[in-house]
C-alpha cells in the first residue's frame, strides 16, 4: 500500500486505484459502423478531440480487451473501455447537484450516493461528480489543491449506498488512520448469479491489475492481500442475495472475489460470464447489483457510529420481480 507522506491527511490510495479512472461504455444498435473515436467522443462528451486521439495512441481505449486504431469500426455488443489517466490539475466546479444526505455534523457528512454517480473529477468527467455537488452544499470543505476533498474512500459509479466525507482535518486524518488500520466496517449487499450453496465463507484471494486485460482487475498471486467474508441471505431460482463484509478495500474487490467462485454480481458486466448474462438478461437488472449498505466509523469525538442506506429502488424493484425464495417456491416452511 502507497502511504501518504508525513503529515499528509491524505487517503493512502491504492496504487493500482490512482492510475486510472476507467469508463466503460457499451455500443448499441444505433452505433453500428461508427468509428471507434467518433463513438467515444460522443460517449464522453468533456474529451477533446486531440486529448481523445492521445489516450487511443496510448493503448488507454480498448475494445473488448484490445487496443484499436481510432478508425475502428464499432458494433453492438462490444465492450469500449476508456482508461483517463488521473489528474490533479482538474479545476473544481461547486455544483448545486441533489445529495441524500444521512447525517451531518462538524467534522463529517454521510451521504447515500446513488447509482451513475462519479465520485470525483477527472480530465472525462470534470463535472457532475459527488465532489461538485458537495463543494456547492459544505463549502466549508477545504480544496487544499486536491481533486478529492474530504475524500477518504469511493464507490464505484454504478455502486449506491453510503459513503462518508471528511469536512475538517481532525476528521480526515481521524478516517485515513481508520482506514489504514483496517477498522472500519463495511457491509454490502449483492445480488450475483446462481444458487450458492454456503451459508457463509470467507473469500482471500489477492487482488491486481488482470495481465490479460489492464484495465481489468483479477485474483493474481502478485496482487494486493484482499479479504471478503459472505453470509447468504436469500436463495431464488437462479441467484442469491448477499451480505458481503470486506476488511481489505481493493479495486473492484467484491465483484472481482464473486466472479472468482463463480458467483458474479448480476448486472455487472465486467466481470460476468454467459451464464450471469442471461440471467441478468432474464431479470432486467440494468447496472451492477451492489449496494453499500452500511459504514461503521469512529467520529473524531469517539463514538462509534453506523451508518445505513436503505437498498436503492431500482435494486428493490429486481428483487420484487424474482419473487418468492426458492424454498419457498418448491412448498417448504
């Protein structure tokens, strides 16, 4: 782990997670024969034509795994991946963005960030992100020439559920050591594919960039330790629903961690094989089905503190069409 300088009160930032912020995009119909820079210029509409031509030559844009030349000729079905290199020279916009804001006090504020959300600004996506909207609404947030103020962990964009911000510096240092030494607790909850058979297991396996794929990650003996602990709470037909506790926080961790036992998130199209596909299909799940579902820290005042997100309604929704759990399907108790 890359820890901060002396003094810093700065995240430490996983070196595998500040290299990049990724993009992932998905050609339709409509898209068929358009070449590959025109398909992403329109896709990421904050990239300039010369920076988009840079990051294509760089091998950052990637078809279904593979660099192509920007003249490439998309169809339905592909997997675009922009890799944008991450920046600390991206000017900061406060926006008046909606925020669910769960608690608020001095020192920190919880927010249950909903699915699509980018946390933070990057040369693809200098607006519109968590740190906008709360820029505009806590300007009492110190900038302190970083693109992540009062930022001391992320979700990924399609991942809702809570999320913690520092507002002072007794709290960011306050979280940064919490995380550092492992003693914040995090609890998901995960829709993948199939009927898993445990009760509950624990999952260590260490996480990395994949080889095959760099802007994938992957269980690789090279990689950073990483820990999942999953307890079953409903069985359907084809899926389960789980609460997943991770110790570790790497890139993509519970998606990476599932996938590897069979079990991908549904919706997640990453990390899925034809078998979570079809049932993602079969369900409309439209974006990965994970939710932060509660954070438990310590305040800068000493108490410890949980906070939760209730399951965000489109994920509500996916459940209420599965129906009844399996065992009650086939008549048992």
């Amino acid at each position: 782990m890359t820890q901060p300088a002396p003094g810093s009160t700065q995240p430490p930032i996983e070196a595998d997670e500040r290299d990049f912020e990724l993009f992932d995009l998905y050609p339709e119909r409509s898209h068929i024969g358009v070449r590959l820079d025109r398909y992403v210029a329109g896709e990421l509409t904050d990239l300039s034509r010369t920076y988009l031509q840079t990051l294509i030559d760089d091998g950052q844009v990637l078809v279904d795994g593979q660099a192509r030349r920007a003249a490439f000729k998309i169809t339905p079905g592909q997997h675009v991946t922009v890799a944008i290199p991450e920046t600390a020279e991206v000017e900061i916009e406060a926006q008046d963005l909606p925020l669910d804001v769960l608690y608020d006090d001095a020192d920190v504020v919880a927010i249950n960030k909903p699915a699509g959300l980018v946390v933070h600004p990057a040369p693809g996506h200098p607006r519109g992100t968590l740190v906008n909207g709360l820029l505009y609404r806590f300007p009492e947030i110190s900038i302190a020439g970083t693109t992540r103020p009062g930022i001391v962990h992320r979700l990924d964009k399609d991942t809702s559920g809570v999320m913690i911000v520092a507002k002072t510096d007794r709290a960011q240092t306050s979280l940064v050591e919490q995380w550092q030494a492992r003693t914040v607790g995090k609890t998901y909850v995960a829709l993948v594919a199939g009927v898993v058979e445990e009760e509950e297991a624990t999952i260590d396996a260490p996480i990395g960039r994949d080889p095959a794929n760099r802007l994938r990650m992957a269980a690789v003996r090279t990689g950073k330790d990483a820990v999942s602990h999953f307890t079953v709470r409903t069985r359907y037909r084809d899926a389960s629903l789980l609460d997943v506790r991770i110790e570790t926080g790497r890139t993509h961790q519970i998606r990476v961690h599932l996938a590897m036992i069979g079990a991908p998130v549904l919706g997640d199209r990453l990390y899925s094989t034809p078998k979570s596909r079809s049932i993602t299909h079969d369900h409309s799940v439209e974006r990965h089905f994970l939710h932060a579902a509660s954070l438990t820290v310590d305040l800068p005042t000493g108490q410890r503190t949980t906070f939760e997100a209730p399951l965000a309604g489109d994920l509500v929704a996916i459940l209420d069409r599965l129906g009844r759990p399996a065992g009650e399907a086939n008549g048992a108790s």
